[in-house]
C-alpha cells in the first residue's frame, strides 16, 4: 500500500504558492540623493536626504511614504546643504540628525523631532 506524506504534500504547495519578495518602486521617488531611512512599520516610512522633491511633493530634506503616496514633513529641513543622516521614529515622534540649521522654519543645531 502507497502512503503519502500529508504534511510533506501541504508544506510543498505552499511553497510554490508563496509569492517570491520583488523589488517596487514607491512611486516616482525622489529627485535627489536619500541619505537615510527610517521603516517604523509599512505605513511610516521616513526617508532624508538631498532633495527638494519626493514623488511630486515639495518638500525639503525630509519626507513620508505612507505605503502609497509620499507627504512632506512641514516645510522640511534647510541650511547648509540639508542631509538627514540619522532617522528614529518612536510613538509619533521622529528625530532626525543632520547637517541643517532649521527644521519647519524653527532654528536648530542639526537635530530635531517632528512631533
């Protein structure tokens, strides 16, 4: 009598039912360099770097991709060339260190939290 290995047949199947990962493009990007990265979940994703633009927003810096759309973070991050180097977002806070002197028209030293 032929036995067959249930489990063995089920684990099979799902792994050639499993979609292989694949890289997406999150939307148009961005039009300048993106110097840092900051994933807090698929929905909140923070990116900073050397551009005025991402995915046809103005916004300086700093930006969010939601999973679909990108949103700028006020009026973003200025002076000396701004670069986001660092990003940590906690709660619904997101602390960036950098090389800018404002953040959304406020003075700063480099560092801020969007709050």
């Amino acid at each position: 009598m032929l036995r067959m290995n249930t489990m063995s047949s089920i684990s099979a199947m799902t792994k050639k039912m499993a979609k292989p990962p694949s890289w997406n493009a999150m939307g148009t990007g961005t039009d300048n360099n993106v110097a840092a990265i900051y994933a807090l979940d698929s929905n909140n994703v923070y990116v900073g770097g050397a551009f005025t633009n991402a995915g046809g927003v103005g916004t300086i810096g700093i930006a969010k991709w939601d999973g679909i759309n990108w949103s700028a973070m006020g009026t973003g991050l200025t002076g000396n060339t701004p670069i986001g180097i660092a990003i940590h977002a906690y709660a619904n806070n997101v602390y960036v260190g950098g090389r800018f002197t404002r953040a959304g028209g406020l003075t700063v030293n480099n560092i801020a939290v969007w709050k």
